[in-house]
C-alpha cells in the first residue's frame, strides 16, 4: 500500500504522452509542497501553468486533492485554472471523492504527490498509479517533519519502499531534494 507505481523527480515530468502510454486520462494533484512550497501564496511557480495548460490542451483532466484550507485550495484553483477540493480528508476520503468528480475508474486515473502516507497509500486504496515526487521545500507542519523521518525508513526498507519494485529508478538518500520548480 506504500509503494508508489513510479518516482519522478518533478510533477512536470509527467507529459501527456507519459500519462498516454499508461491508459491514464486525469491527474490529481497534491498542492502543498508537491505543486507550490508549503505555504507559500504570490505567484505560481515558473512553468507550472504552462504544463497544467499542455495537460488540459491534451484532453488531460486535471484536479487538486488537498488537505490544505477551503481558502488555500480555491487561491490557487483561481491562480492555476484547475478545480480541486479541500480539506479533502487524504488519504481516507478525497480520492473517491474525485474520481466520482471526473467519472473516470481508478485505472484511469494518476494520483501525484510528495508523501507516502496521505497521496500514494490514499491513491492506492482506491487502486490508482500513483506518482511520488520529492517535496518542494523543506518547511512543512511539524507533524509531516515526523512522518517524513518514518517515510524515509519505509523508502530504503525493500519490503515497503521504493527498491521493492517501482518503475523508476530511485535512490533513497536523494529523496529530499531542494526544490525542483523555484518559489518565483
């Protein structure tokens, strides 16, 4: 239930010719740390919008999942032209919730985001692909820095984590990255 079908390095990795080759038709987004830094509010991060609009322009359906605030969630549907929902009550709730939003099946479907225990185990319990990206900043509430330290031992663990299978090639120790798209 941990184990991410594939890592990518950055959300802008995902094409729509990758999606494509997988029978995937919709993307649902994590939004804190995986599209923007947590907490962050200003300007979308350069070359964001112009990949979610090369998504839609490929008949890609797109959509934020997050636990983030009402108020967060709807600044940057506004700022990124993409619907979305929260708090989406990740990883119990908000996948189902969007799936019957897209009415699309689960094998139609990517899941994207930066943490095991909220975007891949919720996009897997609802029998997604799933996608974990490395977080875009290091500051995040103090619950997630604990549970980042439980992610990190589940990620080199090869029964749970990444080396037990995933498509991707992926290194353990390079999981917490600086951010791949910048704040500006």
């Amino acid at each position: 239930m941990l184990r991410p079908k594939a890592h990518l390095q950055s959300v802008t990795a995902i094409t729509p010719q990758w999606l494509e080759e997988r029978g995937l038709k919709a993307v649902l987004l994590d939004l804190d740390n995986t599209l923007v830094p947590y907490k962050t509010y200003g300007e979308a991060p350069e070359g964001l919008v112009e990949w979610l609009q090369t998504l839609k322009e490929a008949g890609i359906q797109v959509m934020l999942v997050s636990n983030g605030s009402r108020r967060r969630v709807r600044y940057w549907r506004a700022k990124l032209g993409v619907p979305g929902f929260g708090p989406a009550g990740k990883p119990w709730f908000g996948f189902r919730k969007a799936l019957r939003r897209l009415a699309l099946t689960h094998r139609q479907v990517a899941v994207v985001g930066d943490q095991l225990f909220t975007d891949v185990l919720g996009g897997n319990l609802v029998g997604a692909y799933t996608v974990l990206v490395p977080p875009l900043s290091k500051r995040e509430m103090g619950y997630t820095r604990l549970v980042r330290k439980l992610e990190r031992w589940v990620l080199r663990n090869p029964s749970f984590g990444l080396a037990a299978g995933t498509n991707e090639e992926f290194d353990p120790k390079e999981y917490r990255q600086e951010p791949t798209i910048s704040k500006d």
